[in-house]
C-alpha cells in the first residue's frame, strides 16, 4: 500500500497538486494505485470508481487491445508509441488526453508514472477544423470552385483542395507558381491575372479567366480577389468553374445571333418588348415599314400605327392579355410610311420566368393585305355568284358521288322539281325514283371518270308530272384531287323538245315538199331535153343541130343539179366530184364524136359547194368543155386531155380549166362576139369572179371567187 508520503517524496507536491495535470501511479497489472484530485475532476470519477481497477476500463472500447499491446512495448522498451490516448468520463462522454509514461520505483516496487493533460477542447476544435476543411473541400469538388490566398510581398501562395482540380494538378506536385499558372493563359488573361495579384491599389477584383488545355480543350474560371485591412498584404481569392455557364452563354448568344439573323431576314414584323408592353426591339422589315429608327422605339406608341377604327378593340385586347397573362392575337390595319394601311396578322405571346411572371412579350405581324383583299373579292364573287344563282332560271344544285345534295338547291330548283332546299339538304335527290336509281349512278359513275356528263332524261316533279330535262354535271375537286362535289344545272326542256318534234315534223314535210320539187323540175327540163333531141334529129342543117345540141348540154348541167340535190340529203349544196363526172359523160355522149381517145384529169378538192354557186360554175364548165370538144381536138388524132382543178385557197374557190389543144387566137373578132364567149363572160360575172386566159398553144383559164354559205340568198 502505498502511502502518501511516499507518493509525494517521489512526485513532488507541485505536480500532484498540479490543476492542469492529470497523475496516475499504474502498477505493473495495469491497474491505478493511485491518481490526484486533478484526475478525479477531468473524468468524473471517484477514488472507489478508479483504485485498484483496470485502466482499460476507462478507455474507449476500440483502443482496449491497441493498450495492452503498448503497455507491453512500453515494459520492454520503456517508451511509448502513442501518446493520445481517448479516455471515457464518467457520464459517458468522451477525454481526449495527451499522456506521456515512465518507469519509476517505490519501495521494491515497479509503477509506470502516467501524466496527462486535457487536450479535449484542442481536440474538438482540431476535429470541427478537420470537419470544416473535409466540408470546404466536398463543397468546393461540388461547385467546381477552389480558394487561394497569396501575398505578394513574400510572394506565398496558399491553395485549396479545390484549386488544384480547377488547375487539374496533382496536389502532390505542390502548388504551381504564378509563372507556372499562366503558362495556361492567353497573353492578355495573363497579364490581367498578374496585374490583380499585384496590385497595389487595395481595390477588389471581378474577373474572367480561360485555361487552356492540351487537345485544345478550355475551361473558364470566374476569380474573386479582395484585400483586407489589417492582415497584411493578404489577397484573399475565390475561383469557381463556369465553363458550363459559359458555354452555354456562347450557345445562348449563337441562339440569339440566329435568331437575331432569322428575324431580320423575315419579311414579317417582329419586335420584342419589356413586361409594360414597351418595345425595346424591332427588325430591319418592320423599322423599314413604319419608316422609323431603332433609336426612336422608346418613343413608340401603338396607336399612331392602327387603324383608327380599331384602336379601342386593340386597345381591349392588350389590357385583357395584360391581365390574364396570355397571348394576344388578331388581325389588324398598320399604317406604312407613305400612310397606307395594310392588313397584318399579329401574334403577341408572354414570356414568363419560373414565376410564372411576365418578363417580356414578344411579337410578330405577318403581311395578310394581299390576302385579305383576295378574300374580300372572292366574298364578293361569291355574294354575287350566289345572287347570280338563286336569279338563275336554271335549276342548280350541288351533290356528292353518291347523289346526296349538299349546301346548295336553288329557287329554280325548287320551282322545277317542287321540293324546297330545307327538305333536300342531306338527302338523296327526291326527284330521282326507284326505276332510275341504276340509271342516273351510272351517269354519275360516269362523271367520276370523265369529270362531267350531260344527259337528256325524263323526271318526275313533287306531284308526279313528267319532266322533260336537260342535265349537266361537272365534277368540283380538293387539294387531293378528290371530287369533293359536283355542280349539276338542270334545264326544263319539255317545251323545247315539243317545239322540236313539231319543226322536225314541219322540216321533214317541207324536206319531202323539196325533194318533190328538184324531181320535178329535173323531169321536166328532161322533157325539154327529150323535145330538143327529137329537133336534132328532125334538122338536117348541121349548124342548127350543133346549136341544139349546146343548147340541150346547157340544160342537162341545170338538170343535173337538181337531180343531185333531190337524191342528196342536203338540198342546199351540190357534191362536184359526182357531178362533174357525170357531166362530162354527158356532154361526150352529146358531141357523138369519135374522139375515144380524150381523157378527163379531175383534181377536186371541195366536197360540196351552194347550190346558186354550183348552177352557174357547172353551166361554164359545160360551156368550157363543150368547146373544147367542139374546137380543141377536132379530126386530130393527138390524144386529147382536159384538166379541171377545183380547190379551197383561203375562203375562196379557185377553179383551173385547161385542155391541151392547139389554141387560138383570142384578137379575132368572132370569137370576142361569139355566143359562147359572152355565156362565159356572163356566168363569170355572176360568179363575181377575177379570171385570166391562156389561149398562146393550148387553152387555159383560171379562175377564183368567194364561196357564199349554204343558206345565201344572194344571186
């Protein structure tokens, strides 16, 4: 037992009665033989809780092994490995004491001296700075910041964990120089960034800084420097990463470059304006349509540029869209430079924060005047379209592939069938019953393919009366091509096809009457023929008979005519191949020449010609070719030809008449004065033909006059 005067022989009274050390006696059992009031006090327990007990009792529970193994080291070597050692109070809480340990001798007996000393607050301090930095570094790695601090006097440089990510540097390496910093700067960051740190001014400094990297890589740092009075010449500094917020910013500004670009080369009116409604921008088209400046839109006010007559509407709809936050849209007159106004389609939309509060409104005005106009022709067109076709006599309605009337059935219709539009709107046409259902979807059928029809079919009105009508259709298609409707114009012909039947009857009787009349008339000139045949035959004057026998040709060409025209179809026109063949056949066999040999070139081009043309043309060409029978060949054994060319040049018939005869000379006085010149002469008068001849080793004459109508009158 240890007794206190040996303690304090051994120890000294000043430190055992020491109040910032703790003193334990610990025995070789690791077990307390003694401990000061000062040990007492700092853990809490009494001389009963210590003496005798172990002292791993009092430790924290993880360092129990950790003592023993040292208790040991120290019983060998005599020295400690550790000196902190963390020690429970008695309330539980946690002593953090530095505690040094020697060997000392009492009596016979070996004790380990134990004096330690509360660094618990020093501790807990060093552990919040601890927790603080770990803090600082996790808050720095999170924001991509980093602090630094550095004076330049001594040129110290103190730097952060998060400054040498910002840097990307191994911390390792130690912290870069100044001169090593802006090896990553641009020439004129450099110079910025050396001017900050040593400046002398005293001012804070706000600025920007690139770092750039291998492979052309680039991260921009935002650098904070300020100066406090009192701690030397200490610049205190904080660098954050806004590379990202730089890149987008350069995005944002590319964004608003386009977009800058995009609206002035639109040919629409756009402006921009704060929260209130006043324009802080407007593109070149709009500055250039209202004849301003872009300095001047300070000044602007809406209401100089709308057209009066819609200032209050517009001026209601913007306090409206001001104050349910929503867009605003309309159409509206803008007054030009030179004081027109023109149609526009405005769209004016809110832009809002994350507040949902208005921050700017932006608006566009698209050029509509053309349109507009075009639209208010069109109503107008179509007003009086619609006007045009409820006056219509004609029956007009519209209806779908399928023969459902649409949006439209006219008064006429209605007057026509019997049925009024409000009962045939949406309904399959009334007027078309059962028995004609296959019928008219055929016509309709038909209408698809070939985009219209037209028809003449019998209808039956409202009360069952039959209706001769004649019917059109013609097919309406949208933009797809689609038949989107088709128009159908419906005419009451009923009285017109009774009209018909009796002028076809009255024309077929009066045909008949005709056709009696050229028969008769060919009949009778037959007879004279027959009488001026059988005086041929009685003359025995050869002069005489030759002048029967022109006389009797001349009447066969008028007869022939008629006899065509009572055989033809169309009494007022005269076929010439037809008649000229025959003629010709005619007047060979009247000559009685022995002339076999004389050849007939016929090149007639015109089918048909009027009848008070065909008489006098056919009688010159009898006279034409009765001469040349008479005089052209004679007792000539020369074959002979005639040719006879009739075509169409322009509106005229040019007629060529020619045989190949020896000629003759057109000077001497019988021929001039002859029957047969002055016939000739005649009938080219009557013809109000121009005419030449040719009589220099054969005969030709040629001839053309204007073809009159079928239906002329004229003599």
């Amino acid at each position: 037992m240890l007794s206190e005067l040996n303690i304090e022989n051994t120890l000294g009274l000043p430190l055992i009665r020491s109040k910032k050390l703790a003193v334990a006696l610990i025995d070789t059992k690791l077990k307390f033989a003694y401990v000061n009031d000062t040990f007492y006090n700092i853990t809490g327990y009494t001389e009963q809780d210590i003496l005798n007990k172990s002292v791993t009792k009092f430790l924290a529970p993880s360092l129990i092994k950790e003592a023993w193994q040292e208790f040991f080291f120290f019983l060998g070597n005599g020295y400690n490995n550790r000196s902190n050692w963390i020690f429970s109070h008695k309330d539980g809480s946690h002593i953090h004491a530095s505690v040094e340990n020697s060997k000392i001798k009492i009596g016979k007996k070996t004790y380990i001296l134990t004096i330690a000393l509360n660094v618990t607050p020093l501790t807990e301090l060093r552990e919040r700075l601890l927790e603080t930095q770990q803090l600082l570094n996790r808050t720095e790695g999170i924001s991509k910041s980093g602090s630094f601090k550095y004076n330049p006097d001594i040129e110290q440089l103190i730097w952060s964990e998060g400054m040498f990510s910002l840097f990307e540097l191994d911390p390792q390496n130690g912290i870069p120089s100044i001169s090593q910093q802006v090896t990553l700067l641009s020439e004129e960051d450099a110079k910025q960034y050396k001017n900050v740190l040593n400046s002398n001014s005293g001012k804070d400094a706000d600025f920007e800084l690139c770092l750039n990297f291998e492979g052309n890589r680039q991260k921009y740092l935002h650098i904070i420097c300020h100066r406090e009075k009192g701690k030397g010449n200490w610049i205190f500094g904080y660098s954050r990463d806004i590379t990202q917020q730089k890149l987008t910013e350069l995005e944002t500004y590319d964004k608003e470059r386009k977009y800058r670009t995009l609206t002035e080369s639109l040919p629409s009116i756009i402006w921009t304006a704060n929260h209130e409604g006043y324009l802080n921008y407007m593109n070149r088209y709009g500055l250039d349509y209202f004849g301003k400046e872009g300095t001047t839109l300070e000044e602007w006010r809406w209401k100089n540029f709308i057209h009066p007559n819609e200032i209050r509407e517009a001026d209601q709809q913007w306090f409206k869209a001001l104050e349910e936050q929503q867009f605003l849209s309309g159409i509206n007159r803008l007054k030009a430079r030179d004081g027109e106004y023109k149609w526009f389609q405005v769209l004016i939309v809110p832009q809002k924060n994350e507040l949902n509060e208005i921050e700017a409104w932006t608006g566009i005005a698209t050029d509509i005047d053309k349109r507009v106009k075009a639209e208010e022709s069109l109503s107008i067109s179509n007003t009086r379209l619609k006007a045009l076709i409820n006056a219509s006599p004609v029956a007009i309605y519209s209806i779908t592939v399928d023969g459902v009337v649409r949006d439209f059935w006219n008064p006429a219709a209605e007057e026509l069938f019997g049925w009024t539009r409000e009962e045939v709107i949406g309904k399959f046409l009334p007027h078309v019953y059962m028995d004609q259902q296959q019928e008219f979807m055929e016509m309709l059928e038909n209408a698809v393919k070939n985009g219209a029809f037209n028809k003449r079919i019998h209808r039956k009105d409202r009360s069952g009366t039959s209706v001769i009508t004649d019917i059109t259709g013609g097919c309406i298609y949208d933009e797809n091509s689609k038949i989107s409707e088709i128009i159908v114009t419906v005419s009451d012909v009923t009285e017109l096809e009774r009209n018909r039947k009796r002028l076809q009857k009255s024309l077929d009787e009066k045909e008949t009457l005709l056709q009696e009349i050229h028969h008769r008339v060919k009949n009778n000139l037959a007879i004279v023929v027959s009488l001026l045949q059988l005086q041929v035959f009685r003359s025995e004057n050869a002069k005489e008979k030759n002048s029967l026998l022109e006389a009797q040709n001349r009447i066969i060409s008028i007869s022939m005519v008629h006899e065509l025209l009572y055989k033809s179809e169309d009494f007022n026109s005269v076929k010439l191949d037809e008649y000229y063949n025959e003629l010709f056949r005619q007047i060979s066999n009247n000559m009685q020449l022995n002339h076999t040999n004389i050849k007939q070139d016929l090149a007639i081009s015109i089918h048909s010609l009027n009848m008070n043309q065909a008489i006098p043309l056919g009688l010159l060409i009898n006279e034409l070719a009765t001469n040349s029978y008479k005089y052209a060949f004679g007792d000539s054994t020369k074959p002979g030809v005639i040719f006879l060319e009739i075509k169409r040049v322009d509106n005229n018939v040019h007629v060529t008449y020619r045989d190949n005869g020896p000629g003759f000379n057109m000077g001497l006085d019988g021929i001039k004065s002859g029957l047969g010149m002055k016939i000739i002469e005649s009938l080219l008068q009557q013809l109000d033909a121009e005419y030449s001849m040719n009589s220099d080793g054969l005969f030709e004459i040629t001839f053309n006059f204007a073809e009159r109508l079928n239906n002329s009158l004229e003599n």
